[in-house]
C-alpha cells in the first residue's frame, strides 16, 4: 500500500486536517512527523538517502534553501505547481513551492503612534524612534530574511547602515518570539515591533484573554508601499532527495496548492494563499491589501549568510 512520510515543520493543528482530507480523497495514507525546522533539516541530512521522508514541510524561504543546498530535495518536474505558484515565490528549479504568504509587518501602538509617523523599515533607523522598537534576536530566520531582502534590494553599504541605526533605537535587548513583542508593545515597553503578520491573527483569535487584550491594543501598518513593498516571505514545501513514493509525494504538494486547501491552508494560520487568484479570510480582508515586495524569495536565502553577517556586525543581539 502507498504511504507518503511528511516531516512538517508547521504544527499538528495547522497541518494534520488537510493531510486527513488527502488521505480521503486519494487513499493514500500519510505518516506524519512534526518538530522544528531546524531540528528537522538536521535530521533528514543525517538519515541521508535512508530517511523514510518523502516531503518536507517548513516555513520561512531561508530555511527552503537551506534545504535544497544540503542536497535533501529533489525537483518535483510539476506542470501544476509550476503554473499555479508565482514564479518569485518557488525555487525556480521545481526544488520547493511557496504554500502561503506571510508579511513582517509594523505593529505599534496605537495609544502612541500615528500610522502618519510611519513609513518605511529605512525610517525605523531615524532617531525619533530611539527607545521605541521591540523585535526578537538575529539569531531568527524571520528577521534573517528581513535584512537578506533588503541586502537583494539596497546592496551591503545601504543595509550596514541602516542595521547600525536600527538597533540603536531598539527599546530592549532582543528577547522572546513575535507574539512576546505585540505585548510588550501593548504593555507600553516599546511603541511598535516588526513581527509576521499572522501571529497578530492568532492573538486576535486567541483563546487567551491577555493575547486577545494586548493585541486590541495595537493596530498593524505596512511598510515600504511607496517603494519596492512590504517584505513577504513564504511557508512551503518540497520533494525529498530520498523520496521513495515520488508520484505519491508529487500528488501530496500538488493538493496542498488546490483551491480549496489553499484557502484552509492559508486562513487557519492566518497567513495569505501563495495563489493571487484565491482570496485571503475576512480578518486578512479587513487589514486591507497591501503591495508585497516582488524579490524572488530565493533571493532571502541566497543573501542568508551575509545578511547574519551584517546583523551581527551591527550588534543585533
Ligand atoms: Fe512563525
């Protein structure tokens, strides 16, 4: 019997049901194991051609290339995701798919900022925001790919720049996920934070009377849409070099980007579907469209390593 093993990086919740609806309309069987994207690229190079995956789910484009120079994916050769999925947001090569968008918006406070204030990631170096911005450590693939866009877009000397002004304005030392710079924000520690656009989503629909008050407390502005855009990144999905059940795994990615998984896929982490003709849930809606920065997300892998680099020159912690 045909199984296909999914090593997923996204959680359970936000995975297992359409790999149910899968199951049910093809018969396949899916095995499924979650854990960190790290976590999980270390442990497909290890197991080598011996790894019982056959796809691997992850977030963030950086960490999609990472992958596809570890050698640990394969070129999917897919008419259907190749049409369906923008070429700026896939390995060109067929080596991973986009599956959603997620942007690194400004969130801020709204007691204490006026969206008039705001414009640009380059005008958060300005010193009227000194002691005012939240963000979480370099050491996060998110703001790794932040820098790695603008490095693609502005070049080394523009973004050294910037970098040093940035985290001079910073309110903290970097501490804690996205979801700790919304409250700190909303806690008056900082007037705003650069954080994905989703966890805003899931703090709005939080089950967590805190996360729901401190996310009421902030409003969310995108940056940047008077030039290139707000940077976007995507999470994804790709072939395993060690793929058993290729056809099997080929089929799985492609239902991933069907009309109706895209909508479910996207809206239950509250993130936008990777396909420009599938509309986001009302809560997306109600932010508002914005213009996206069009770089090829390959681009935020392939200026990874200069882009630590330079955070780390700049002293972001
Ligand atoms: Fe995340």
């Amino acid at each position: 019997c045909i199984r296909d093993s999914v090593y997923s990086a996204r959680k359970e919740a936000l995975i297992k049901p359409l790999l149910d609806q899968y199951t049910q309309d093809s018969g396949i069987k899916v095995n499924l194991v979650t854990g960190s994207g790290d976590a999980l690229l270390t442990r497909l190079q290890s197991e080598g051609r011996n790894s019982p995956a056959d796809v691997l789910i992850t977030t963030d484009a950086g960490r999609l290339y990472r992958a596809q120079q570890a050698g640990v994916l394969q070129k999917a050769d897919s008419e259907f995701l190749d049409s369906a999925i923008p070429p700026h947001l896939r390995s060109i090569d067929g080596y991973w798919y986009g599956l959603s968008v997620r942007a690194r918006a400004i969130v801020y406070a709204s007691e204490r900022v006026q969206p008039g204030e705001l414009s640009t990631y380059e005008n958060l170096a300005d010193p009227e925001w000194k002691g005012r911005i939240c963000v979480r450590s370099s050491s996060n693939i998110y703001n790794q790919s932040l820098v790695a866009g603008m490095l693609a877009s502005r070049g080394e000397e523009k973004t050294a720049a910037w970098l040093k002004a940035f985290v001079a304005n910073f309110a903290r030392p970097p501490q804690g996920g996205d979801r700790d710079q919304i409250k700190a924000v909303a806690a008056g520690q900082c007037d705003l934070a650069l954080v994905n656009s989703y966890y805003l989503g899931a703090m709005l629909q939080s089950s967590d009377p805190a996360e729901r008050n401190a996310a009421a407390r902030v409003a969310i502005f995108w940056p940047n849409q008077g030039d290139r855009g707000t940077h976007i990144n995507v999470s994804g999905a790709g072939l395993t070099a060690a793929a058993k059940n290729v056809t099997a795994a080929r089929a799985l990615i492609e239902f991933l980007a069907t009309d109706d998984s895209q909508r479910w896929y996207a809206q239950t982490n509250n993130e936008y579907p990777v396909r420009e003709d599938i509309s986001p849930g009302s809560l997306l809606e109600s932010w508002g469209e914005f213009k996206a920065d069009q770089v090829d997300v390959t681009e935020l892998g392939r200026y990874n390593a200069a882009a630590v680099m330079a955070m780390d020159r700049a002293g972001w912690k």
